[in-house]
C-alpha cells in the first residue's frame, strides 16, 4: 500500500461492527479481550485483565481471516475495563496491520468516519461498514461539526442502522449525499421508497 495511505490511515480509528477478539500476554498470564477500535499506531480493547499504565502486554489477533499478529503493545490509558495501548512495531508489522485492515473495510466488517474539508464545505467520509457502530460520531459530525455532504464512494456493506443514519443526515439537518457506492445506491433506493421510522436515532 502507498506509504502516503499507511501516513493517512496511523491515526485514524477503525471501528469494528462485530469487535474482534484479542489474546493478550500480561506479567506471566494470558488473558482474552475484545479490540473496540484500532489504528496504525495502537488499540482500545476490553478485557478483565489488570493491565497497568507504562506497562506493555502482547497482543494477538486477527482481523476477519488475516494472518494472526502478533505485537508489543504499551498501556497508556484505562477507563474501567477499556485500555488504550500504543504498538511497539516495526515496519513488517505496520504493514501486515494495515493489509489485515484493508481486508476488514473490503469486507464491510471494519469502518472508518472522518471528516474533510473541500472547497470551505465540510464532507463526512465513510469507509467500509456503514453500520450503527458509527452512530456516535455520526451524530457528532452532524450535530456539533455541522456536516454539508456525506461522500460513501468506499462503503462496502451498509446495514438498516447506517440507512436510517443517513434518512436522519438528509432529513433532519438538510446533508446532501454525495459520491455513493453501488451497495450504497441499491440499499438508498429502496429506503427512500419505504416508510422508515427515524424517531429512535
């Protein structure tokens, strides 16, 4: 992959419909967890372990059928049973990371929400699963960065919680859909024709 993409993806969150599961190496024992979001950089994972900030933990895992990897990881941060650890890795590593996430956004199983901006407007972007995992940011782009356009070119799988998540973008707060894939377009369609309650989101 093009190294201006690895630069692009090392800090942006990729969220996961279905969290993956972890198995993690800690001060003699091994403990078992699930990674609720992931980047170039480092994890945020759930487990019951007592991992310790400033200490490291290995990490295995695999995301959807990738290889299994396998990396240091330093503890910087709990809230409860969530920690958030950054990768001690090297190059074969952050490749493998990022191969391993390109399969998971193809397969609509990962996703990714930024936000740009073109030309003085501002465009949400999503990447792979448009599901209700991205409910959260979603909202918060729509609400509080006050989003113009949605651009889904690199959806991949689009569930009823992403639908109703854009009925509510274009409805409630006037968003324009943008650039859209296929899978997206099909789904639109039909959402667009159907009666469809948005008073939950």
């Amino acid at each position: 992959m093009a190294s201006n993409l690895l630069d692009q993806r090392r800090h942006q969150r990729i969220r996961f419909g279905n969290p993956p599961p972890v198995r993690i190496g800690y001060a003699g024992s091994i403990g078992h967890g699930v990674i609720e979001n992931l980047s170039l950089s480092g994890l945020m994972l759930r487990t019951d372990l007592g991992l310790d900030i400033g200490h490291t933990a290995g990490c295995e895992f695999s995301l959807f059928g990738s290889p299994i990897i396998d990396v240091p990881a330093a503890v910087v941060s709990r809230v409860g049973d969530l920690f958030g650890a950054r990768f001690q890795t090297g190059p074969i590593n952050q490749v493998m990371i990022d191969d391993a996430i390109s399969g998971a956004l193809a397969q609509g199983q990962a996703s990714i929400l930024s936000v740009h901006e073109l030309s003085g407007r501002k465009v949400m972007r999503i990447t792979g699963g448009l599901n209700g995992t991205l409910r959260g940011d979603f909202m918060h782009a729509l609400t509080r960065v006050g989003i113009e356009e949605i651009d889904l070119a690199g959806v991949t799988m689009v569930d009823q919680a992403g639908l109703a998540l854009c009925l509510v973008a274009t409805r409630r707060h006037a968003v324009k859909i943008g650039v859209q894939a296929e899978c997206f377009a099909d789904a639109w369609k039909i959402a667009l024709a159907a009666p469809f309650d948005v008073e939950g989101l």
